[in-house]
C-alpha cells in the first residue's frame, strides 16, 4: 500500500495513493494508525483516491482504525469519499459516525 503521512492543521491526514479496488490491501493503516497513537496523535484522516471502492476487507479495515481512534477519545475523518464509499458505509451502518469532507482544506 502507498501511503503519505503528514498534518493538516490537528490532523495527520494518511493519503492512500493508489485506487482501492477489490485485490488492494490496506492492513497497513492499522499499523500506522497505532504507531502514531503511540506518540499520542489522536486525530486521523484518511485521504482516498478518486474512484476508489472499499470491499469487505478494506471496509474492515477502515472500520478497526476507526476504533482504534474511538478508544482514544479521537477523530477521524475521510477525505474524498466518493459515491462508491459513503454506500458502503451507509451499507454497514456507520456512516453517520465517521465525518467526511471533500478536501484538505476542509480539516483546517
């Protein structure tokens, strides 16, 4: 998984540079997400590329981080959600628990 890391204002946006289809794997984050939980960063967003898709392993994904972050008392947000995506949340039911905006400039 390609990945940058990097703050916006309070967060520490993760940009998946590459489309999230069906084969992607995403476990990384997880690992990422705890690494900087550990320096005592707590608010996340997660940057998706254009036409990108969650399936059920990279939904899970999204949604273990997004505990992760809940049992620090954190935030997270999603950048770029497409129509494929917010569906997807929608489908399993949280979607009104995680924010999402449209870009960067919004987290500020």
């Amino acid at each position: 998984m390609l990945t940058e890391v990097y703050q916006v204002g309070k967060y520490h946006v993760i940009k998946i540079n590459e489309i999230l289809q069906l084969a992607s794997n995403i476990d990384g984050l997880v690992d990422i997400i705890d690494n900087l939980i550990k320096k005592n960063v707590i608010n996340f967003a997660i940057s998706f590329q254009d036409n990108s898709y969650l399936y059920s392993n990279t939904g899970s994904v999204i949604v273990r981080c997004w505990e992760k972050i809940q049992d620090q008392n954190g935030n997270l947000v999603l950048i770029n959600t497409n129509q494929d995506i917010q569906d997807f949340l929608a489908v399993i039911d949280i979607d009104f628990l995680i924010k999402k905006v449209d870009t960067e400039e919004e987290l500020l």
